[in-house]
C-alpha cells in the first residue's frame, strides 16, 4: 500500500490537473428588478439555461445564490445592488458576457441584466459555501463526506459545518449545510473554488468564495 503521503500528493496532482482542464471565472450581472419567487433558484436556472443552453450541463458552470430578503407572502426581494453571478469556464465568457442588456423571466419576475464583468478567481486561506449537499441529512454524514470530498482532490484543511439547509427543486428537496474551509493553501484553495464540493452547483450549492479568517 502507497504511504498515505504519496496518496495525497498524487490526489493534489490530479485536482491540478483537473483545474487546468476547469480554468474558470465569475461573471457578475448588475440587476434590475424588485422581487423574485421565494422559491425561485430552479427557474431562475431554466431562465439561464434558456439563453446559454450548456449552462449547468458543463463542469465548472453554476450559478452563485443571489442576495435577497424573505418576506411572508411568497417573493424574495432583491438587495440593493444585487448581482447576478455566474461562474463558468474561461472558454464560455464571451458567451455569458452577451448576456449583458437581456432581460430573464424567472417565473414571470422579470430580471434585466446590466453589461456584465469577469471576476477572477481569488486565493484566500479561508473559504465559504453557503449551502453544500453530499445527499445527507445528518451533520455526521455530511461532515464525513466532506472530509472524503476534499482528501479525492488532495486538498488538507480544516473545516467547519454550519447550518442545516434545505431547498425545493421541482419535485425534489436538497438537503444539507453551509461550510466554511480555513487554512487553505493558495493552490488548495483555487482548486476548491474551481472544482466546488458536492452536488447541485447549477443551483447555488458547493460554489467556494473567499471568507473572513477563521481563529
């Protein structure tokens, strides 16, 4: 059997190969419009799906969640200078950026998009996701498959689970946590950001961005 130090630096060279094969960036949208479905990140994937039909399908494509505000009748409003931010591989940005000007109907909520702007990639030691998914309910499940996830792209940091999260999606529910990654190493940390962890990231979830230090 390989010495577990071996096993994780080849799993460190197949997550950077795996990043150059993903080269990816923010794209951020300003945003016109009031309010939204409360419910509304599977629409608002079909409104984007509905202009750039490989969106979602591709590794390296998802759909960062939007600022907005609950309210008790069923709309979200948007914050003051909210952003549409898609993240999406290198090769599709001058596609994304035609966005720029277009208008999204997201289940009859109109939103106009303003000339959109590349947003690279940034290393930081500490990262944040505000809702993962492994398929588990239970902070002991999640934590473990976490843990997985991380050491199969060779990437060793410490993390901390936060909330349980819970969304509809059609038919389905996705459960999980929100997760915070810190003492990351530069490279690690852009191999996060790039790959994501978990699933659902078309929908928000397992999409890395830097955070505030951790003590």
């Amino acid at each position: 059997m390989a010495p577990a130090g071996a096993e994780a630096r080849r799993a460190r060279e197949r997550a950077g190969a795996r990043r150059e094969d993903i080269r990816v960036v923010d794209v951020a949208f300003p945003l016109g419009g009031g309010s939204l479905p409360a419910d509304h990140p599977l629409a608002l994937l079909d409104a984007v799906r509905a202009r750039l039909a490989w969106f979602g399908a591709e590794p390296g494509s998802g759909i960062h969640p939007l600022r907005t505000n609950a309210t008790d009748y069923g709309v979200a409003l948007l914050a003051q200078r909210a952003k549409l931010v898609l993240r999406v591989p290198e090769a599709r940005v001058s596609a994304v950026l035609a966005l720029g000007g277009c208008a999204l109907d997201v289940s009859g909520s109109r939103l106009d998009l303003g000339e959109g702007r590349t947003r690279p990639l940034r290393a930081s030691a500490t990262l944040a996701a505000g809702a993962v998914t492994f398929g588990q309910a239970d902070v002991e499940g999640f934590e473990r498959s976490a843990r997985a996830a991380l050491a199969e792209i060779g990437v060793d940091c410490g993390f901390i689970s936060g909330r349980r999260r819970a969304a509809g999606a059609g038919s389905r529910t996705i459960a999980g946590f929100s997760l915070a990654l810190h003492g990351l190493q530069p490279d690690d940390s852009l191999v996060v950001q790039a790959l994501g962890l978990g699933g659902e990231r078309a929908l928000g979830w397992g999409l890395f961005v830097p955070a505030k230090a951790i003590a």
